[in-house]
C-alpha cells in the first residue's frame, strides 16, 4: 500500500456556488464517496410583517469534506459543476482541525438559540452605535448587550437628555 494512503483523512473546506451547498454535498457523497458535511442552521426570517423558518448553510459557499487528497482524483472533484476551488493557505489546501469541526458540530445540536451576524458587526458593552433605520433612525447610543432569545440588539439612546433602553434588530444598528 503506497505511503499516501496510509495517512488519515483530514478536514477540508470546499469553495461552491453559493446555493449550491446541499447539491455539491450530496454530489461529492454519492459520486466520490467522500464525507461532507454542510452545517446548517434553523432560523426565522422576517420579511415584511411574514415570518417564516428556512434552513441555511452557517457558512455560505462553503462545503467540508472529509478525505485524504492525496489519495483522490482531485480532477474528479474539480469536475463537479460547481466546484471552485479548495480553501487554501500558502498556496495548499488548508486542512481544518477535527476540534473545529466537532464544536460547529456540537453549537448546532446543543439546541441553543444561535443568531447570524456579520463578523463585522461584532460590537462591545458601550460601544457607541448610530441606528440606520426604523423610526429611531439617526439616533447615537450604546450597545449594551445582545439579547440571547431574540438575537436583537439591547441599546441605550440618548434621546431628550435621558438614556432609553430598546432592542433593536441587528442590521438596524452600525458601530459610530
């Protein structure tokens, strides 16, 4: 048995077309019969005065395999309508650590109210925020806190020489 192959399978993360997760996923599995894995994420999606449950991808364009890529046709996984490329550091393939896998793995099934949010948009206790929509759009506070349940924002305004605390949706509040 070559060398090669007696190394273990790692981790990778597999560039898509975005939509196209789930498809890929199930492409990879049946055809080349490698492990993937598209972590998703219940969540509620308000549009307009609807509300209504999707299931989405946690990482968007994003799909992991599990293999050993030297012992596979990697032309056979670039074949796949779809498929961009492998994420890649230093110019490799960058494997991705089984713990990371495991604790994406172990979030989703706790149960708990998870919230998506820009990674940029990661805010601070007392951070000054500025609210860009809405019927406070134009008020300066601060962040005070997320609330866990809801995934909105606990923000105090000053409004009238007086601190008024609300929660807010996410994409309504911007770092000032």
């Amino acid at each position: 048995m070559p060398p090669e192959e007696l190394e273990s399978p790692s981790w990778y993360a597999v560039y898509v077309r975005h939509q196209s997760e789930y498809k890929i996923s199930s492409v990879i599995r049946d055809k080349l019969g490698i492990e993937s894995l598209v972590p998703s994420l219940t969540l509620w999606k308000k549009r307009g005065n609807r509300e209504s449950v999707i299931t989405k991808p946690v990482f968007g364009s994003y799909v992991f395999i599990k293999t050993n890529l030297r012992a596979i046709n990697l032309r056979l996984l670039y074949s796949i309508n779809g498929i961009f490329d492998l994420v890649r550091q230093g110019g490799a393939p960058a494997p991705i650590a089984e713990k990371e896998i495991e604790s994406v793995n172990v979030m989703l099934a706790s149960g708990a109210h998870l919230h998506e949010m820009e990674f940029s948009r990661r805010l601070k206790p007392y951070d000054r925020v500025e609210v860009t929509g809405g019927p406070l759009a134009g008020a300066v506070g601060y962040f005070m806190r997320t609330n866990i349940k809801s995934g909105r924002f606990v923000v105090s305004l000053d409004l009238f020489n007086r601190a008024l605390v609300t929660e807010l949706e996410a994409d309504l509040v911007k770092a000032w």
